[in-house]
C-alpha cells in the first residue's frame, strides 16, 4: 500500500545538475543554464574564484545578454537529477567564492553551486 508520504516524496521536484571538475574542485551548474558543452575555443575564459585549471579544454556554453559566453572546465562528471529538498541557499557570506549560490547535498560530499552567469 503506498503512503501519503509515499506520494509527497514522488511528487517532489527534481532538478538537473552538471556536475563539472575544475582543478581539484567540482561544482555543481544547474544543466537549464548550459546551451551546450564544447571545446574550449579562443574566446572561452576561465574564472579565478573557481581555482586553476589543469588544462580547460572544455568550456560550458551559456547565453548572455550579449550572445554566447564559453566557461572554461577541465571535466565534465555527469548530470545528477537532483530533488529540491538536497539543495540549500547558501548566503555569499558563507563561502570565499562569489559565484556560490548553493549547495548540493551530494551523498558523497556537499557540491557547491555556481550560477553561470554570475562568471561573467
């Protein structure tokens, strides 16, 4: 027999997560923000508050007001479907980087949120 709370967890919005590698850092991108994933051309920049890179060869493809913008990662992980309720605002206060937004309450470790536009 299914439970009421059976039926609140099945309906509970889930959200799509790429889960991208900078350095030794991963970050979590709402996959709604990402037009595509690409190789990094001339114009793709990298941003220092995410730490450095190894190599960015591969850039997150984002619109902006302006067109197309191309973050630079060194890997992309995976997507994660991710339901609301593992996700958390996180104030700027609380992290060193300016482009955090949130959390992602990972099983493995809490994944840092980034908000694509924000890198610009």
């Amino acid at each position: 027999m299914i439970g009421a709370s059976d039926l609140q967890s099945a309906a509970e919005e889930v959200i799509q997560i790429l889960l991208v590698g900078v350095g030794d850092e991963q970050y979590g991108v709402d996959a709604t923000q990402v037009l595509r994933i690409d190789r990094a051309e001339a114009g793709a920049f990298a941003h220092p508050a995410l730490g450095t890179l190894r190599e960015g060869k591969r850039s997150l493809v984002f619109q902006t007001d302006n067109g197309e913008a191309q973050l630079k990662v060194d890997a992309i992980i995976g997507v994660d479907a991710v339901p609301i309720s593992r996700l958390r605002r996180m104030p700027p206060a609380a992290t060193r980087s300016p482009l955090a937004v949130g959390l992602y309450l990972s099983d493995a470790r809490p994944i840092v949120l980034i908000d694509l536009p924000l890198t610009l």
